[in-house]
C-alpha cells in the first residue's frame, strides 16, 4: 500500500496520518490486508482481489448482512463468538474505490490468533466448534438475500466437464505421466449422480466455504474458539461441502504438495475431535439426513481438488501458481491418496459421525 491510499484512509476514519502506522498481515492468498495502527486504535485494511471477485460490493453486502443477523443473536446471547464488523468510511460507506481498486476497513479482534495447521485435536474441537457455532447461529437466515460471488463454486460436475475438456486438448506426454490418475478420477465420477441425489432432500445454508483453520480465530487467553473471519465466499450452499473441506484441510499432517504419500492419512483422533466440535451446535437442528451427507462431503472435497489440480495440469498448469513442472500432478496425487484413505476409513467415519 502505498502513503497516498495509507493517508487516504487514516483521513477517512479521522485518525492523523502522521501518527499512523501501517504493516503487513501475510495470511490470506487472495486479498492483500494489513494491520492499520493508530496509537491504542488497531483496524484491518484489506485490498479486495477483483481478479477473484468480480462484484467487491456484493461481498461487503453479503458480510455485513450476516454480520447484521450475528449481532442481533449475539444480543439476544444466542452466538458466543466475536463477529468481524465492517467499518464506515465516511457517509455510511463500507467499500472505498483508490486509484481505481476498492478498500475496506474491519474491526481488528483483540487478544487473538490464528494458526494454519492444526497441531493437535483440541485445536480441531475448537475450530469445529467455531465453524459449527457460526452455522448454527445463521440457521435462520434468509439465503436468498446473499449474492453468489463465485458462480458453480463447488460444483463437481462442472469440474469432471473441464477434466474431460483438458484430456480431449491435452498434449501426449502430460497425458501419459498422468494416465493412471485420469483414470482413476473419472472412475470416481458416480460421486456426481450421489451429489445430486442427496442435495435434492438438503436445506440450503448459509456456507463458509473456505473452513480452513486460518480462518477461525483462538482465544490468546483461553485458547477457544473466539471468532470466524473471512466471509468473503460466504453464500447459500450446502453444509456437507464446509464439514468436507474441515475434513480435508484439518485431518491430514501433510502439506497438499507433499510426496510422502504415505503420511497422507486421516488422523483418526483429529477427525473425532472435529465431528464433536462441529455437530455440537448444529445437532439440534440437523436431520438424520444431512448429518449422513457430512460424510459425502468428506469424499468430495479431496476428490473434486484432485480433478482440479489434474485439469490444471493437463491444461499446462494456467490456474494454480506451481513451483516446478509437474507440481500439479503432485498436487493431484497427494489429494488422491487423501480419498483413498478417506475410502478406507469410510466405514469408521460413518459410524464416528452418526453416532453424535
């Protein structure tokens, strides 16, 4: 950022330029954010990605209406958390346009932080219990009122389709080194037909869809769960996809573009952990049914990034940022391994699951 926008800004929220200070919050790989200081006043500045989201204000929209519905349960003592609260500007403005790019200022949580691998189950119980605690809380919410920011963002058909369209375009020799895995994914696309049966018979819920532990924040005097952050791809879907990708992002020790496949298991004490924390709250409200949808969630979200990594690779690697040349097709057989365990450990989750 530099000192025009940073004295803009201070301007904005009457705070004097000269006697603030500005630094950098590396966490986030989609928007660029920062710690704005301003002697005991802290606020979180963040530059919205509008390679990413194409429409800034529906996310500010879509955030400040879950906030609006937040506060009121958190008045009436029905949501325990902290709530990330968007900060005018000036004019009840939320969303600021600088040199052409848009600015949002957030309240900055005191006395917290965040972690971005899960080191042991309480850390997992706690993070569940967040995500599932702030499901809960929006159980009630209008989702009709929330803008979809990323059209067909976990929509696994759609995925399998541009799997298919890199295969017909690909060129030889990445279809040969990824020949075993092409396969193999494709066997898998009956998870589709399972998908579309099952949603059929689900309420439509206001979903995080990005459940990774960064984006939860702990307690720095108890450790708990203190607050969710990051709505910014929060839209109507389905909980099954937010309980997989907790599932996928807390209970493997091994980075997603680690070789040793071996490590890429589910780690069975991180799982129970998870499905208590995040069943606690949502229990009452949960049928039979979508808390056995949970565990379709669980295959999906390691499969479907699989399928993702896998087109990117045989589309010569034009999505995701890569290290080294066939960094996606390790991407791809790391998840794979992580859905064969998931395979081989169903029956266990299921009865882990369903006995909540």
């Amino acid at each position: 950022m530099n000192n025009t926008v940073q004295n803009t800004l201070s301007k904005l929220l009457k705070l004097n330029p000269e006697t603030t200070q500005l630094s950098t919050i590396s966490s986030g790989h989609i928007n660029s954010t920062w710690l704005l200081t301003h002697f005991e006043q802290r606020f979180i500045v963040q530059k919205l990605n509008t390679h990413v989201f194409k429409y800034p204000a529906q996310i500010v929209s879509n955030a400040q209406l879950i906030e609006q519905h937040l506060n009121t349960k958190q008045k009436q003592n029905n949501y325990p958390l902290d709530i990330v609260k968007h900060i005018s500007t000036g004019n009840n403005a939320y969303l600021t346009m600088l040199n052409e790019e848009p600015y949002r200022v957030l309240n900055y949580i005191e006395h917290s932080y965040s972690e971005d691998i899960v080191k042991n189950p309480e850390q997992a119980h706690q993070a569940a219990l967040a995500f599932g605690t702030f499901a809960s809380a929006l159980h009630d919410f209008d989702t009709a009122t929330l803008h979809t920011v990323i059209d067909d963002f976990h929509n696994l058909a759609m995925r399998f389709e541009q799997l298919n369209t890199a295969i017909t375009h690909s060129d030889e020799s990445r279809l040969n080194r990824s020949k075993k895995d092409i396969e193999f994914c494709l066997s898998q696309q009956h998870l589709v037909n399972e998908l579309k049966a099952i949603t059929q018979h689900l309420p439509i819920r206001v979903c995080h869809n990005d459940t990774k532990i960064n984006n939860m924040l702990y307690c720095s005097k108890t450790h708990k769960a203190k607050a969710v952050i990051d709505l910014d791809t929060c839209m109507p879907g389905f909980l099954l996809h937010d309980f997989g990708d907790m599932v996928r992002t807390f209970c493997c020790a091994e980075a997603e573009d680690s070789t040793s496949l071996d490590k890429v298991v589910i780690r069975k004490e991180v799982f129970e952990a998870l499905v208590k924390g995040y069943l606690a709250p949502l229990k009452p409200i949960l049928s039979k049914q979508e808390q056995l949808s949970l565990l379709l969630g669980a295959k999906i979200m390691p499969l479907m990034l699989s399928v993702r990594f896998l087109t990117d690779y045989l589309n010569n690697d034009v999505y995701f940022k890569t290290a080294y040349p066939e960094h996606n097709l390790v991407r791809t057989q790391n998840q794979l391994a992580l859905y064969k365990n998931i395979l081989v450990n169903e029956a266990w989750m299921y009865e882990t699951l369903m006995k909540q």
